[in-house]
C-alpha cells in the first residue's frame, strides 16, 4: 500500500459497466422455438390431433433454418408433434444432427378441448373460451392438465436438457404454450399465457446458477416486428 495515499482517496483504475453476459460460458443458453404455422384443420378429423406444416408453416421453418445456420447449436430437440419435429428438422439439417423427440415437450393436454375443439371455440368467439382467456392460465378447461402440472412437465424436461449441455447451446422447438409457461415457471408468474408467441419465434434464455431471459418472440427472419 501506498503510506503516502490517503485512505479515502478513490481508487484512479477505471472499471467496466457490469453487465449480465449472455453469451456461451457456465450453464447452457436455450433457444426456445415455437414451431412454424400449422395446416388448417377440420375440428374432430383425425388430422387435428396432428397436423402438419402449413405450406407458410413450411416456409417460416425453412428462413429459421437458414437464420441459424451459422449459429452454435450443440443439440436439437422437439415435441412429437409433427409441426414440431418438421420445424426442428430444418434447424438440424444445417448442423448434421439429429433432432432428439421428447412428448413431454407437447403442448399442453386440453381434454376436452382437444382434436381442433379449442381452436373452434377461439375461432367463433365463443363465450366459455373468451371468459377462459380472461384467466391467462390453464385451470378450466374439462379434463384438461391443468396450469401447474403443465408447467411442472415442461420445466422438467428443458431444465434436464439444458444440464446435459452446460457451457454450450441447444435449440427446443416445441408450441407457443410451452414456451409460454416454460418462462412463467421461469420468472414465477402468475399468468402462463402472458405473450403472443409468434410461428418460429426464437425466444433465449441462458440457464446458469442465475438464470436469465435474453431475448422473447424474436422473429426478424420472417420480417422486423418494428416496422409490423
């Protein structure tokens, strides 16, 4: 120590703003992905339980897949659904990997509102879904799963798959419910359904020892949301 400094003098040695770095280092950064836009469906067919890519869906998945061509992506992983899993083929492709499918990824289980019920009821305005939606959770829906265990199911398998990969990245392409209720659970919310989820959106958290949001709803392959 300087004797001929006062103690109280402040130290001359400039220092940088703190910042929280997002970029790869401890934990894992997740990039979640909701899948591109689905085929129409006639409620109650068989293909509503399923459908696939909708031809735009097919086009949004294949500017995600170009967009993140060149980014670090260790591993890829989906829903079973097929507007998922097609959606996460054209990330995986660009990376030679293979797209690891898990169900537990799946939107959430709408009971009685499932097979196109709960987009018909959203189609038509129906008065039991608009009250519903006022709630922004999924409590009350019949023989749905519920808000809880829906968030529990997700957060699960995301946090499991994102240990698997500390210090590195990984892609979770799955539904605008999941990523929905994967960041509520996150950030302790009390809505789950609390942002609009745009078709292959990237929303980004890293997941380290404090876990942080990134980005949300980012979709500037499709076009620039400031100039919508």
């Amino acid at each position: 120590m300087d004797k001929n400094k006062p103690i109280d003098s402040p130290d001359s040695t400039s220092v940088p703003q703190p910042t929280l770095d997002g970029s790869i280092g401890d934990g894992c950064r997740v990039l979640l992905i909701r899948h591109g836009r689905s085929a129409d469906v006639v409620p109650g067919s068989p293909e509503s339980a399923d459908p696939p890519l909708h031809e735009l869906g097919q086009q949004q998945a294949k500017a995600l897949g170009e967009r993140l061509a060149t980014a670090q992506i260790d591993a890829v992983y989906s829903s079973h659904l097929l507007r998922a899993l097609h959606t996460a083929q054209a990330v995986a492709t660009h990376h030679g990997l293979e797209v690891g499918i898990f169900e537990d990824l799946e939107e959430v289980r709408l009971g009685d509102w499932s097979n196109g019920e709960f987009r018909r009821r959203a189609a038509t305005a129906d008065p039991e879904y608009v009250e519903w939606a006022k709630t922004g959770t999924w409590d009350g829906i019949p023989n749905a799963e519920g808000d809880q265990n829906f968030r529990n199911r997700v957060a699960t398998r995301i946090n499991a798959l994102a240990a698997k990969h500390d210090g590195g990245a990984i892609a979770v392409v799955c539904h605008g419910g999941v990523i929905n209720a994967y960041v509520a659970a996150m950030l302790g919310t009390q809505r789950s359904l609390w942002m609009m989820v745009e078709n292959t959106s990237i929303t980004t958290v890293k997941l380290s020892e404090t876990p942080s949001v990134l980005t949300l709803n980012d979709c500037s392959h499709l076009y620039d949301l400031l100039q919508k």
